[in-house]
C-alpha cells in the first residue's frame, strides 16, 4: 500500500507502531527513498504520556498523489461528482420524507390487515 505514501520527495515521514513493526517499515521506506524522521513506538510513547499531535494543528497523515489530484480536479470529474452528491441527496430526502410520518405507515399497515381479518 505504499501507493497510498506521498512521493519520498514531497514529505518526511514519521512512524507509529510496535518496535518490531517499527523496524521493518523503517529498512522498507528507506530502501524506497522516503526520508524517515521520527519513529515512536507506541507501547512506550503511551506509557511515557508522549503527546501526539491532533486536531486542528496536525497535519494530515494522508494526500492524493499529483495525478489523482488532477484527476479529481478534472471538471468532468467534479460533474459527475456533483450529479452523484445531488442524486444521493435527492434520494435521501425522500426516504426520510417517507419515514417521517411514522403514524400514516403504521395506519397503512393496520388498514392492511384490518380489511384482511373482516372479510
């Protein structure tokens, strides 16, 4: 999955995980030219209370590559993406338009049953 890794030369990369796993991806990204800056490992990073960044301040652990970027930004794409986003939305409000009334589906329900039992 390192496909999903920006390229080696766009970031450093920091890793999170078991010492043994800690090596292991370490030997692997630098075999690949990824620039390997920190690694924690998390049993004693936890254990020490080391403070791991979040929220608004950090940084994402993850970005599209350059071409799935440009891909995504490709006004086809944003069409269809719009289309799809607003199909789904259209679809959504009339499920929960249909579900709001919970008494008329319940009386439908009974009315249902109600002429069944009387004839």
């Amino acid at each position: 999955r390192m496909f999903e890794l920006p390229p080696p030369y766009e970031s450093e990369v920091s890793l999170f995980g078991s010492s043994r796993d800690l090596l292991d991806a370490h030997e692997l990204l630098l075999r690949y030219g990824w620039n390997v800056t920190r690694s924690i490992d998390c049993a004693s990073a936890w254990a020490e209370s080391e403070q791991v960044s979040s929220g608004a301040m950090s940084r994402p652990i993850w970005q599209p590559s350059d071409f799935l970027r440009q891909v995504l930004e490709m006004p086809r794409v944003q069409q269809w993406a719009t289309h799809l986003a607003k199909a789904h939305l259209s679809e959504v409000s009339s499920h929960l338009a249909s579900s709001s009334s919970p008494s008329s589906s319940m009386d439908a329900q009974i009315g249902g049953v109600g002429s069944g039992v009387g004839e």
